[in-house]
C-alpha cells in the first residue's frame, strides 16, 4: 500500500525557516516524481514544484523559487521541503503527493504568526 | 501557465440526483505522446484531495462507476450519479499535460 507520511503541524515566526518532511512507503521512491502542493485556508491547489528523487533534479514554479528547497533522501525514502523566511503569506497547508497526484500525503499546517 | 477553468462554483444536489461540473483550459491538454492529462480530485472538508478519475475517462484505482468524465481538447466534463453523502466536498480538475501543472479553482457540492 503506497504511503506518504508527512511530519507535523508547525508554528514559526515571521522570518524564520521550516523544513517538512514526506515519508513514502510501499512503492519505489526513485521511480516517481514527488510534488509539492500548496493550499491556503479555504483557497485551491498550488503547486511549488517537484523533485525525481532518483537524481535529486529539481522544477520549481517561478513564484515559489525563492522560497521552496526539495529535497529527496533515497536511504530512508523521505522527501523534504524547506520554507524560508517565512511571512503570513505562507501560512497554508502543504501536501506531497506522488507523480501524476494518485497519492497524496496527509498535509502539513503551517503557521506563521508572531 | 495553463490556466484551468471550473464551473459552477458551487452546487446544490439531493441524495440520489446527478450532477455535472465543467472545466476549461486556456490551450489543449493533447500531448505530444497523444495522451491527454486531465484528472479529477475530489478533497472532503479536512483531507487530502483524492484522485478520481486521470486521463480524461479512466476511473482510479476503488473509485465507484457513480463517477465518469468526458471530454477532449480543451473542454471536459465530470458527472457523477446517484449522489451519495460522501461525495460531498470540492471538487477540483487538474492538468499535467503541460508543466507546471495546474488546477482549477474547485466546485463545491453540498446537499441541497
């Protein structure tokens, strides 16, 4: 059973950074994109970009390159994203979801709030 | 950016009724392998969005006959019959034809 665990909820101060993490099981990790979505209180789906663990290349959505880092862990199947500087503009939910979005984690809050 | 268009906003339906939601892209979804990449997800309030259907037609993997989409080019359709209350929620069609890949702004159904 294909499963993406995602770490838990945060609270960070203006300015501050943020690493969430993506934890897949049940397929091989190498073999599929990893997306990263966006999602604001009560708004749609945004993607950030995406990662092929297998050679750690990177896309990123132009307005995210700024503020996202992916990163992929192929010894322990874990898929990372960084947020950095944090303002109340990224307070959202983050989802990862596996290539073409069949599978999705269980998403990570995000507050950022002084 | 292809920029995905969804109506209506929202939607009133009985238990037991159909109904369908539009979505529109701002250019084709062919690719140039002739696969056409546009899905359906449907999110309940608190979750994750779930895949419904992918390729324009084809049904994910558990996902009942009660949901069909339909569709080519830019234009696309997803119906869903005998509303149950767990279809109940926003749901959203995506494409990943062309990177990056978006979404539209999402249809909620409630019960009317």
């Amino acid at each position: 059973e294909v499963q993406l665990q995602q770490s838990g909820p945060e609270l960070q101060r203006p300015g501050a950074s943020v690493k969430l993490s993506c934890k897949a099981s049940g397929y091989t990790f190498t073999e599929y994109y990893m997306y990263w979505v966006k999602q604001r209180p009560k708004q749609g789906l945004e993607l950030i970009g995406r990662i092929d663990p297998e050679d750690c290349s990177t896309d990123y959505v132009e307005k995210f390159k700024n503020k996202a880092t992916l990163t992929a862990d192929t010894s322990s199947n874990t898929a990372y994203m960084q947020l950095s500087s944090l303002t109340s503009e990224d307070t959202a939910t983050y989802f990862c979801a596996r290539g073409r979005f069949a599978y999705w984690g269980q998403g990570t809050l995000v507050t950022v709030s002084s | 950016d292809v920029v995905m268009t969804q109506t209506p906003v929202s939607l009133s339906v009985s238990l037991g009724g159909q109904v369908s939601i539009s979505c529109r892209s701002s250019q084709s979804l062919v690719h140039n392998n002739g696969n056409t990449y546009l899905s359906w997800y449907l999110q309940k309030p608190g979750q994750s969005p779930q895949l419904l259907i992918y390729k324009v037609s084809n049904r994910f993997s558990g996902i009942s006959d009660r949901f069909s989409g339909s569709g080519s080019g830019t234009d696309f359709t997803l119906k869903i019959s005998r509303v149950e209350p767990d279809d109940l929620g926003v749901y959203y069609c995506g494409q990943g034809t062309q990177y990056p890949d978006t979404f539209g702004a999402g249809t909620k159904l409630e019960l009317k």
